[in-house]
C-alpha cells in the first residue's frame, strides 16, 4: 500500500508524520472522503471545491491548487493499482512548536490514503441499519461549524460510543436547542404525508454532497422536500428513514432507538436513481 506525503509517494511504513504537527497536537486541520468507482473519482470538483472551503474557514491557506490535488489524488490510487477505492485527504495546519498560533506552523501537511472500496454487501441494503438518537450534541454552529470538515472529530466520536455501546450502526445528534442535525458520518432524511425531510444546514450540519444530490433528484421525482428544524418526534413518527454519505449513498434505517420502519419504496428508489447517478456521470467523465 502506498501514500501521499507531501507530494511524494511512499510505501505506507515510510509515512509519517511529525509528532510536532499540528493536527496530531490540536485537531488543527482538515480532510475530505471520496469514493472512485471504475477509476474515476465521483463528484471530485465537489469535494475539492469543500475542501477549499474548509481550509479558508480555518485561516488555512493550501499550498496547491485544485488541479495538483486532483492529479495527486487520481496517481495515490493508480500507485495502489486500485479502481474502486476508499480515498481520505487530509491537510493539517504542519509541524510547528508548541503553542496554538498557527504561524508556528510553516508548511501545511498533505496526506492521500486509499483502500480498496467495494459496494457494502446488499443485504444491509435490504435490511437497514440500527441507528440512535445519540445524548451528545452536535458541535453548536457558532463553536465549531459542522460545515468545516476538521480533524476536531470527538464530538462525533462520542456520539458513536454510545451507538456502539446499543449495538446501533450509526447515531443521530441533536443540536442544543433539542433539533435533528445529522449523523456521526451521514446525513438524515425521513419521509411521511408524500414528502421527504431533512434538517437544514443551519441546524449545524455539514452539507454532504450526497445529501445534496438526493435532495435534487426526489424534487425532480416530484417529492416534496423540506429543509428545517425538526425534532425527535417528527422523525419517529415517520414512515421511512434513510442515511447518506459518499461511502454508503443511500442507506436505509431499519430501526430508530425504540421504533422499526420499513425499507420502503422511496428509500429504495432514491438509492436506485442515485446509483445510476454515479453511473451516468462516471460514463461522462470517461468521454
Ligand atoms: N455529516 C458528517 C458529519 C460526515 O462526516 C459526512 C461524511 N463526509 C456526511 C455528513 C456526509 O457527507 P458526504 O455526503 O459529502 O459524504
């Protein structure tokens, strides 16, 4: 296995980073999870354009341009000889030494992993995931924005010890004024009364861009859909729930805290049209 450091390719022993750097000391950086399919990175201007964005909310200011982190992107995968791949960018403030000021810091860290990604196994498809309404909340807007894409991950993480210790798949945060937001690593959408809900971005949440994309093809399907401020009794009392990250598109939930649902048509449909998405855009990009 090979990873990107710094503009080389090293074998994924040599790579490493100093215990000096920033983002190992203060969480100080950000990332970006893409997935290929066929060699081609799906919705990689999207995920670039994020990142971009995460930089400049942070002060950070990234020493390439978007198409020397496309070419950098696109030579990790082909040093690992892979076509459906896993793809984890991360930049970190650098090494520097001790003390918060990013100005100790003079050169930004830039680290590509990938792993072979395949399809999750159909079957999770068909039955759902477990998934809780998480006791920890979700990073206020005006503390750290969800939108920024950070290494600052404990937040989350706390949220999935506690879907671990229920057995549950994935948690679901509320934000301190008791409204949905989204997942530890997925966005949330529920349907009922023929239209499909989603927290909005000002509940404090990350626009995912599968979340983005969904949204676009149920209005061109017809379905309604509303962004807002909703709390946990709008989503139990759904007919259907579903999750959506690059990783796992479109994922149904089975079950919420105490409460079944059905993997049910609009759920499955969703996935279907997101599927042949990717598929219409990997072609596409191809041409
Ligand atoms: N919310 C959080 C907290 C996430 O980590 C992710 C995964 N990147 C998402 C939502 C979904 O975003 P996307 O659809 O861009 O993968």
């Amino acid at each position: 296995m090979y990873v990107y450091l710094n503009d080389r390719i090293v074998p994924a022993e040599d790579a490493v980073v100093s215990v000096f750097d920033h983002g190992f000391l203060y969480g100080d950086g950000i990332y970006e999870t893409m997935r290929a399919y066929n060699g081609i990175v799906f919705m990689i201007d999207e995920h670039i354009e994020r990142l971009f964005r995460s930089a400049s909310l942070i002060g950070l200011k990234i020493p390439y341009d978007s198409q020397k982190l496309k070419s950098a992107i696109y030579e990790t995968i082909q040093a690992n000889g892979l076509e459906n791949a896993y793809i984890r960018l991360t930049i970190s403030r650098g090494c520097g030494s001790l003390g918060l000021d990013p100005e100790f810091c003079q050169k930004p860290s830039i680290v590509i992993i990938v792993k072979e990604q395949k399809d999750y196994p159909k079957a999770l498809y068909k039955k759902g995931l477990k998934v809780i309404i998480a006791q920890t909340r979700r990073n206020l807007k005006e503390a750290i924005n969800p939108r920024i894409k950070s290494l600052n991950f404990l937040n989350n993480i706390l949220a999935k010890l506690e879907a671990k210790e229920k057995n549950a798949n994935e948690a679901i945060m509320l934000n301190v004024y008791g409204k949905l937001t989204e997942g530890t690593i997925s966005n949330v959408f529920f349907y009922k009364n023929n239209m499909l809900f989603t927290p909005s971005i000002d509940c404090g949440i990350l626009d995912g861009i599968t979340r983005g994309i969904v949204i676009g093809i149920a209005k061109k399907q017809g379905i309604e859909v509303k962004e807002g401020k909703f709390t946990k009794s709008d989503i139990y009392t759904s007919q259907e729930i579903f999750i959506t990250n690059t990783t796992m598109e479109v994922m149904p939930v089975s079950e919420l805290d105490e409460n079944k649902y059905p993997v049910g048509e609009i759920s499955k449909n969703l996935r279907k049209l997101y599927r042949q998405k990717v598929k219409t855009y990997i072609r596409n990009y191809r041409n």
